[in-house]
C-alpha cells in the first residue's frame, strides 16, 4: 500500500468532522471521494498533508509504509505527496513562473526549465501569464489549470485532486484531465503504474477521461460505502446519498 489510513478521527476549530476514517490505496492506484457538501472531503486531504489546524484525536496515516502524523507538510510533499486545492490563496509578489521554478529545484533567476514551458504552453499559459502573482485575479478555470501546472512541476507519487473540475469549461476539463492522467501514469499500463492519487469530484464528468479503480462516499465524516466508481455514481444520481447510507454491501 502506498497510503495507508486507519481508524482516523479529526477535529477542526474543537469539532469532530472526520469520524473513524480507514481507506488504503494501493501504487498505482486512483480512487475516487464523493460525497455532500460539508462532509469532510478536504478535511480529510488537508489531513493527509498535515495542516496544523487539522487535529488528528485517532488514529494513523502511513504513507510508503512510514507513520507520517507527526510529520510537518514540508516533510510530507518531500516524501511524494500533492495537491491540487479546492480554493488555494492568491500570493502576492510570487509569479506562476517563479513559484514553478521553485517546485522544480531550479533558481529563480534561470530561465524556466524547457519541460515546464512546454508544460504551461501545453495548459494554454503564455509567458506574459507565467508573470503574473499566483492565483490573483485568475478565473475559476485558470486556478485549476494552474494548480495542475505546479503539481506536473513537482510529480509527487500520491496527488490529492479537490474538485479539479469544479467551474471548468467541457474543453478544458479535457486539458486537465490529460494533464491529471500523466500524473496518475495513465499513459502506461495498469500494472506498471506506480503513481497514485484520490480525486474529489462532485459531477463525476471528468471519470469520463480519467479511469478510477474505486470509489467511497464520505457521509458526515464517515465512508459509509466503497466501490466501484461507475456504479456508486450512477447510484448516487438515482437515489441520492441516501442511497449509499442504506446500502452496506459494497463495503
Ligand atoms: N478551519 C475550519 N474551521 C471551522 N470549521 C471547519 C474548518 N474546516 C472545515 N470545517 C468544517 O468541517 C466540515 C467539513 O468541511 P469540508 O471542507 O471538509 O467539507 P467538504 O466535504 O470538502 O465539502 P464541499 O463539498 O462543500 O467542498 C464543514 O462543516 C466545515 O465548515
Ligand atoms: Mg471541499
């Protein structure tokens, strides 16, 4: 297993949003997390990375076989972890481009490495973009396509995707579903894939261009079910989340 949770309960601001969480991906692997709104789904990622707000009263993150929950965030996306954040703040003074050549080990002052500019042309970024502080003033599409760009600068081994296709237009959920597919090794066969991942997706559009291997439904802090993708979502639009608290055989 690359990440390994077991028996997880969190507190934010003194209230228990993840309840008794046990969810294990496998290398190569790419699960999909649904659920409500409000139901602790970038809780849980903001969890894995170790946001110091997220408290963790149970419980155990393992992550390539090591005990990550007293690691600090730094240390985890060292050891391999990613995100592409649902809302991730504009940062004032710090250019795309910049930000690119830190994730990629590469001094600021040097001319972006060829890859990433292929990269960010490949993401519709032109140079004059690639100025511009990170996430100011960008449109709902440019903040997902920018996220993805700096997660293909950084290629960790397990990506965590809040709703990367929240507020994005048909085509570019296309673009970035390419994009997320190289970081999930899609382009190679299933057992030669060792990158992982576990993507939040409310719709469930974007499955139509990236293959999961499993779903779970987080229902107040709890994954009342898991299985396959395709069934669970078809389910979910049928009889709602209700559907998937009744229903205990997939588990
Ligand atoms: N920093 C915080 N302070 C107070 N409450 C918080 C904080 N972070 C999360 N919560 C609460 O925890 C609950 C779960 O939030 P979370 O963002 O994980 O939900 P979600 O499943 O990602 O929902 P959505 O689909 O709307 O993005 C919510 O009630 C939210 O208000
Ligand atoms: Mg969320």
């Amino acid at each position: 297993m690359l990440l390994e949770i077991e028996n997880l309960a969190v507190e934010v601001a003194g209230k228990k949003v993840l309840k008794d969480i046990n969810l294990s991906i496998a290398e190569g692997e790419t699960h999909v997390l649904l659920g409500p709104n409000g139901a602790g789904k970038s809780t849980l990622f903001l969890t894995i990375l170790g946001f110091p707000n997220y408290k963790i009263v149970n419980g155990t993150i393992k992550f390539k076989g090591q005990d990550i929950t007293g690691l600090s965030t730094a240390e985890r996306v060292k050891l391999g972890i990613g995100v592409s954040f649902q809302t991730p703040p504009a940062i004032r003074g710090v250019s795309v481009g910049d930000l690119l050549k830190i994730i990629s080990n590469q001094d600021v002052s040097d001319e972006l490495n060829p890859r990433m500019q292929e990269l960010a042309r490949q993401l519709k970024f032109s140079d004059e973009f690639l100025n511009r502080d990170v996430n100011l003033g960008f449109s709902g599409g440019e903040v997902k396509r920018s996220e993805i760009l700096q997660l293909l600068a950084q290629m960790p081994d397990f990506t965590m995707f809040d709703e990367p296709d929240s507020g994005v237009d048909i085509e570019n959920v296309e673009l970035l579903a390419s994009e997320i597919g190289t970081l999930l090794d899609k382009d190679k066969p299933q057992r030669s894939r060792k990158r992982s991942g576990l993507l939040i997706t409310h719709l469930g559009y974007i499955l139509n261009f990236v293959s999961a291997d499993k779903a779970h439904v987080l229902i107040d802090g709890v994954i009342s079910c898991s299985g396959n993708p395709s069934e669970i979502l078809e389910d979910i639009r049928k009889n709602g989340f209700n559907g998937c608290v009744e229903c205990a055989q997939c588990l």
